[in-house]
C-alpha cells in the first residue's frame, strides 16, 4: 500500500510503498477514506512526542471503510467507521469505569504503531470504533479527529461548561475553534485569543462574542474587563507558559482552567502562577482524547443540527501533500485545518 512515512524529522515524508496491515482477532483493517492534519502529528514530526520515531507513518485522526474484519471486531467488511484517537481496551478499571481515554494499555495508531496517512491502517481494539452516521462525510468525520472529540470532552465532561457562562479561548488552530463552535453550541459567551488577525475575524464569524489580539497587551486583565469580573472557563490550546498563565489569571473566583494544549520539550514543565490558583479557588483539570462512549452525544448534537463543524474544514490534500501541511504548524497559520482525502499520490 502506498503511505507517508517519516524518515527525517522535520523534513518532508516519503511517499512509500509498505506492507499492508495485518488484522489482529480483535481488530479491523480500515480502507481510509479521511485523515486530518492535528499538531499532534507536527509534535511527532518534529521530534518533540517522545513515542514517535524515524519509520512511524503518522496519521490518528481518521475515517474509513472496513476491508478486513477480525472474529472478535464486532464488524463486516464493508462498514463505515470513525476511529477515536485513543483505542482502550475495554476491561482495565479505567475503562470499566468510563474513563477509557486514561487506559494504561491503550493502542495509538499514528504515535507508536502506524498510522492513517496510508492507503489502509489496521485498528486494534475495535470495539472503539463508531458507525459513520449517513450523511455525514468522511472528511467531515476526519475533521472531528481528536480536536472535536478532546474539545466536547474538555467542555463537558471536564469543565461543565453551562450556558451563559463565559469562556475563554486561547489559540484558535483546530482545538481552540473546535471549542469555540462547541462552547457557543452549548449556549456560553465566547472569548477567543489569537495573534493572527485573519484568525481573530474568522472566530468572529463563527460566534465569538469578543476577540483578543494576544500581542495587544495584557490579555488576562481584557478578559476580565470585557466578562465583568473573568471567564468562567479558560482553555488553553498551546501547550505553552505565556497562554498558560493567561488562561489561569483570566479566571474569575471558584473558574476552571482546561489545559487542552499539549506541553512538550521545554513546555512539559513549565513555571505558572499557583497565586492565582490559590487565591481564586480555582480548578486545573488536564484533558487528553474523549472516552468512546460519548461518541453518541457528540454525534446526536451534529445529526440534530444543534453544533456544525463544516467552518473548520479549510482545505482537503493529497497524501502527498501531508509533510507541506506539518511544516506550516510551524508559524502562525490561516484559519481552519487540512484533511487528507486523495491518497492515490
């Protein structure tokens, strides 16, 4: 099958013919259909996620149609399916317990075994897949990769976001827009932070009540001055010191920060202010993927018209497009995200 694999870090992927992939008992070989582009593939392409190394074919956010099916899968050739990022195995304590996003024995195509930027992707555990509703894209689903899903999970479950509270967006790639539609969807005030004023106009259009160009000034203090007092919720999308610190002072007592950003390299510790914690009361929760078992209330908000995600989807490539796609995570990007379609050349 033809796939990009990463040979260099942070030089373009080699369009490779590999072995196809092998289905496991209780897993699925999936034609893909759909692949989105997240910066947690540009953390691996970079050298910066500590799993990925020189050989890995990236690619976790993903659609596509069943062509092998193992005895235990629970699925036939021919079905439709949206996989999670994180593949639980559905018999730890965590999952048992609805957490399967923290399961110690989790799979993860596109980090520590290969992934979706192929022709075909084998998917273990497939008891975490999801139908495809009709109607709905592959791309569209793509699109949802673990930026919708870490997003509905974050706002929901983590935070519970309740209408007209306000909230506050810092960074608005794909998580941070993700969050925005969402956050508007469950009825709360949206505030949203960027440095590129081509971002800032499009968070506008999608719904946000305010707007923040983070180079402006103190950003925290215009927060609280434009909430009346700060964000009931913050989400931090960058995984970096300065919007880490942001999102922690915008808050108002009793608030509740959401680290969704992925700190790495010199970020994975970071200096913050515990004054503002202590002084305010405020609640840290930290937030990686979605448990599989929401699936269907994220899914039942799109079918019902309630939340549209179409906005976020701003272009669809070629899979060998997709290291020219990574590259630009380097610098501030124009709005939206990129999801591999053709994967023909």
């Amino acid at each position: 099958m033809r796939a990009a694999v990463l040979r260099e870090f942070r030089r373009d992927l080699s369009i490779e013919t590999v072995a196809d992939p092998v289905c496991e008992e209780d897993g699925v070989v999936l034609r893909t259909m759909a692949c989105g582009i997240c910066r947690s593939d540009w953390h691996g392409w970079t050298g910066h996620h500590p799993r990925v190394k020189p050989g890995q074919i990236p690619g976790h956010e993903y659609c596509g149609e069943v062509v092998e099916a193992g005895p235990r899968s629970g699925w036939t050739v021919g079905d439709r399916v949206i996989a999670p990022f994180i593949l639980a195995c559905g018999a730890c304590p965590a999952c048992r317990s609805g957490a399967s996003n923290t399961c110690p024995s989790q799979r993860l195509p596109g980090f520590l075994e290969p992934g979706a930027f192929a022709e075909h992707v084998g998917v273990p555990y497939a008891h975490n897949l999801v139908r495809l509703p009709e109607g709905m894209s592959p791309v569209m689903a793509a699109g949802l990769g673990c930026r919708v899903t870490t997003a509905f999970h974050a706002l929901t479950d983590r935070a519970a976001l309740a209408p007209g509270e306000w909230l506050a967006v810092h960074g608005t790639g794909g998580i941070g827009l993700a969050a925005l539609i969402l956050g508007r969807a469950l009825g709360a005030r949206v505030v949203a932070i960027d440095i590129v004023p081509e971002k800032l106009d499009h968070a506008r259009g999608l719904g946000a009540e305010a707007t923040i160009d983070a180079r402006d000034g103190d950003v925290a203090q215009a927060i609280r001055e434009i909430t009346g007092g700060g964000a009931h919720v913050s989400v931090e999308a960058l995984g970096v010191p300065q919007t880490t610190n942001a999102s922690l002072r915008c808050l108002r007592p009793l608030g509740r920060h959401v680290q969704v950003g992925m700190p790495s390299v010199e970020h994975a510790q970071m200096q913050i202010d515990m004054s503002a914690v202590y002084l305010k009361n405020l609640a840290l929760f930290g937030t990686r993927g979605m448990p599989s078992h929401r699936y269907p209330s994220l899914l039942g908000m799109i079918e019902a018209g309630l939340v549209d995600f179409s906005p976020m989807i701003a272009r669809e490539v070629r899979l060998s497009q997709a290291g020219a796609e990574l590259a630009l995570f380097d610098g501030p990007m124009a709005p939206g995200v990129a999801v591999i379609s053709d994967f023909s050349g």
